[in-house]
C-alpha cells in the first residue's frame, strides 16, 4: 500500500530522534537500499521513505512491462535481491511456479531467462511486508524540487507534499532517451517513435511496416522482440556508429577466466592488449570470451578505481560501445528472433550514421551514411530511437537535479557517466567536497564505481549505500 495520506507538510518522523532518510526514486536501486537498511541493520531503524510515482517499489523502468518479449539479460541464477544469496529469485520462482505460463523460460543447458515482469514481481514482493508494516514508506509521487533548509533536506512532490530528511538517496538513474539531433525534424511523424521503453509506444508500427532502428544494443533488442511477437514483418535496419551488435550468452556456464586486478593495469590500450591476450588463453583453454569479460566485470571496480582519470575517459571514448555490446548480453530467446530475422533477409545490421531525416507525405527519408562509403537517402515508414538512456544529460533531465547542480550540491561525473561522488558515494558539490548526507545510488555512481549497470553489482552497491547510511545514522542516533 502506497503512501497516500501524507499532510502536506510532512514533518520528520513523529519521534524526531529517528533519522529520516528520503530516497528518490523506487526502482531497483532504490528498492534494494531500503530493502537492506530496512532489514540488515534493523537495530538501527531510521524512517525510510522511497518515492517513486509507480504502484509498487523495486520494478522501475526495467522489470515495470507486462511485455512478454521481454526477459531478463542474466540468468535467473544470478539475478538477487540478496547479494548473499545469488539463487535467491531462482527458489523464489520454484516456491511460486513462476514458470507455470512460460515454460520457454527454461533453456536446454538449465539456465533459466524468465520475463521481466517477473523479476518485478520477485522484488516488489520482497518489499510489500516492509511496505505494509511501515518500515518502507512509499510515497507515491514524482520529487519535483530538493533544496537544503538548515541540517535538513527538504522535497517538494507532485501530490503537494513537503517532507524533510538528514539523508537524501538519489536513484533515479535512468533518464529518458534524447533523441538525436538529425532526427528532430521525425517528432511530427505518427510513427516516429522518441522512447521505446514507455508501454504502448510501438503500438503505432503496422506489420508491413519498413523500420529503421537508431541504436543496437538491448533496447533495440527489445523492440525486434516485440514487434516480432505482434506480428511484425516489415524490413527492418538498425544503425550504429560501428554496427556492433549486442552479443549472446556463452553456450554453456563457464567460470570467469584471468587476472585484471593484480597487477593492476595503468592504462586503457594495456588493459585492452590485456583482455585481448587473455581471450587467446581462454581459447586455448577450451573457454570462450564470455568468460574473459566476466572476470573484467567482476574485477570491474579494482580495475576501474586504478585508473587515472584521463585513461577512465579515453575508455569511454574508445572501447564503451565494444564493452557494452559484450558485457549486456541478451536473452537467448530474444537473440533467436534477431537471428531469423536476419537470416530470412528481413533484417540489416548497418555501421552508419543519420545525416539528415525528413517527413514526406506519410513516409520518413532518412540519409545514412555508412562508416565506409557514401551516404544514401532510404524510405521507411516508422523510425525507432534505442540509442539507450542519455546519462551524460542525467543532471538537465529533471528541474530538481538541475536546482541541486546548480546550487552546487552536483556536478556530473568526469567521464560523463553519472553524477559524481565518491568511493563512499557521497556526491560531490560543486567546489569539490562530499556531503555526507547526499548518496548516490545505483548505476549513476559508475563514473566512481566502474561497472554498475547490471543486477548484481547494482545490489552489491546497494548494500554498501545501505551499510554505509546505516552508519551515518547510527553515530547520530548515538549523539542525540
Ligand atoms: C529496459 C532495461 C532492461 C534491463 N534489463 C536488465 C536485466 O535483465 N538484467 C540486469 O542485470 N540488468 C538489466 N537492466 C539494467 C538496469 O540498470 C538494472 O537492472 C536496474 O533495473 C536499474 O534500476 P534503477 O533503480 O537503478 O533504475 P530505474 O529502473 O531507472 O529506476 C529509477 C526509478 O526512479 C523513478 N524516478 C525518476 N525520477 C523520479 C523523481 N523525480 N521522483 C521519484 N521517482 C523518480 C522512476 O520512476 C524509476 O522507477 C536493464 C535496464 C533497462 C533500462
């Protein structure tokens, strides 16, 4: 149950000595810190209130679909809640036949890639208890301004409330897509689709439909996904600067394979030369190279924190899109219908570019330009941005983080890939101190933390952010 009677002015909790802490956003991030504050350090017990505009708290963007062309990325085997317990939603769906109405679930080598929704359904239902006693209060509204009033944050919401907090968490990591500047004059087209990831969205592509897809990596998955189950057979062609293509699972389980960490590698064309070596090896070995990522991933923050800066960047610059097409791997179920659609001809993969785009009459021209060759003007009928979250734009995004920025509390993160904190992921203002009662949680603190997108670092994160207010408010609790 959402919390829905709030005053308007929402004092600190009834027993003031009871440290408030306000976390922004209910998605998975934001979900799990309650969850581990909430729980772990019970003897602890701060107010904890998550707002989040959706229903329930823990699905957010990714795990909020009831699209059935939608599954999870990682096996079921490693998607948890508990860091702990890695096989945790894995019983959670033998416990509650989550699988009953989707056997195509189950792969042949035993593991398990259910549909999102489900996953959605894992999390929310690990925090609808701590909802209902009132451990997690859900504010069920969108923060729309933060500012500082004395030791205290204070939030102002869409349903009018004001509420103050010692603590403020921001997980609001995924922002919506910005829409490539050559393709701007699409936004009147009835098929030109700005943002796949809002439910309904692809509604309007009819199955003959001729589809250019801007961007290839998991959302673009997605939307072959989709449409594919709603019975599309239009030709589709998806671009991207390089035309790498989001890669699949290894055939079957293998332990990560390497060394990254030890020593620690100084820059970013050794660590490359390094992961290239190492892929040699792992052949050798009998392994593939999904093996050799896995170790990177997993050394990911060793290897991440070692870097100056300057190297952090050139990494982002060079070698992001050839790291995210073979670190976010996609469902098996999900990379069969690329495949046949590729095979049967009806698919291209392209390495180009957009350099203009025009509505005509009821069609859309779009001139591409190839990495290699000249450009060319095509013909579709609907056109899909999928070039993913625009995190570099994560503090223009919303007016209350552009209020924070601007009154120096955040600033974007070096590398451009989230708000900027530090190793205990505190965000650091504007004149470069961290403020203790400001956290970041989740993949916005990766230009710190290195890898923080997928499920199991976001929750390892979790629990440190949880850890780490716990603390905070235990020295407090202790002062008072
Ligand atoms: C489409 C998609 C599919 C994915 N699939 C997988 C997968 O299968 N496996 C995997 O490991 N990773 C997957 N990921 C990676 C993903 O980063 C994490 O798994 C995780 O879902 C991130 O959750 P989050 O809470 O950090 O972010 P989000 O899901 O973006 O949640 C942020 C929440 O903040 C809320 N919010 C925003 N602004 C405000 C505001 N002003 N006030 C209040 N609330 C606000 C939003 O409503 C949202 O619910 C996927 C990511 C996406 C985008």
């Amino acid at each position: 149950m959402a919390d829905q009677d709030i005053s308007p002015r929402i004092a600190l909790d009834a027993d003031r000595r009871r440290p408030l802490v306000a976390i922004v956003g209910g998605g998975l991030s934001g979900a799990a810190v309650a969850y581990h504050l909430a729980l772990t350090w019970r003897e602890v017990q701060p107010a904890i209130i998550v707002f989040e505009p959706r229903p329930e708290i823990g699905r957010g963007l990714a795990y909020d679909t009831r699209n059935a062309a939608h599954r999870i990325n990682v096996p079921a085997a490693r998607m948890s809640l508990l860091p702990e317990q890695p096989e945790d939603f894995l019983q959670w769906i033998i416990d509650n036949d989550g699988l009953a109405d989707d056997p195509e679930a189950n792969r042949e080598n035993g593991s398990v890639f259910p549909r999102r929704q489900l996953f959605g359904q894992y999390v929310a239902a690990a925090l609808q208890p701590l909802v209902e006693t009132g451990a997690i209060r859900h504010r069920q509204a969108l923060v729309t301004d933060v500012s500082r009033d004395g030791a205290f944050w204070r939030l102002f919401d869409s349903q009018g409330g004001q509420s103050f907090a010692d603590y403020l968490v921001i997980a609001t990591s995924h922002p919506a897509p910005s829409t490539p500047r050559n393709l701007a004059a699409l936004a009147s087209h009835p098929r030109f689709v700005a943002d796949s990831t809002i439910a309904g969205s692809l509604d309007v592509i009819r199955p003959d439909d001729r589809l250019l897809i801007v961007g290839n990596g998991l959302t673009a998955a997605d939307v072959v996904a989709s449409l594919a189950l709603n019975g599309h057979r239009g030709r589709i062609t998806s671009i991207s600067r390089r035309g790498l293509r989001a890669r699949g699972h290894a055939p079957v389980a293998q332990d990560p394979f390497g060394s990254f960490d030890a020593p620690l590698i100084p820059s970013a064309a050794q660590l490359l030369r390094h992961v290239r070596h190492t892929v040699v090896d792992a052949a050798a070995a009998g392994l593939t190279w999904h093996a050799v990522i896995d170790q990177v991933r997993g050394q990911g923050h060793a290897i991440w924190r070692n870097l100056p800066v300057s190297e952090r960047r050139r990494l982002v610059r060079h070698l992001r899109p050839f790291w995210d097409v073979h670190r976010f791997r996609i469902a098996p179920q999900v990379e069969e219908v690329l495949d046949q659609a590729i095979e049967e001809g009806r698919m291209d993969v392209l390495a180009a570019s957009v350099t203009d785009a025009r509505v005509h009459g009821d069609e859309i021209h779009v001139t591409l330009r190839p990495r290699h060759g000249a450009p060319v003007e095509h013909v579709y009928d609907a056109a899909v941005v999928t070039t993913g979250p625009a995190h570099g734009g994560i503090l223009d995004s919303q007016p209350w983080l552009a209020n924070l920025r601007n009154h120096g509390h955040l600033q974007l993160d070096p590398t451009g890939l989230g708000i900027f904190c530090s190793d205990r992921s505190e965000a650091i203002g504007g004149e470069g101190a961290a403020d203790p009662t400001l956290l970041i949680s989740g993949p916005l603190a990766r230009g710190t933390f290195g890898e923080l997108m997928g499920l199991p670092q976001i929750t390892e994160h979790a629990v440190f952010v949880a850890q780490e207010l716990a603390n905070k408010v235990r020295s407090v609790t202790v002062t008072v």
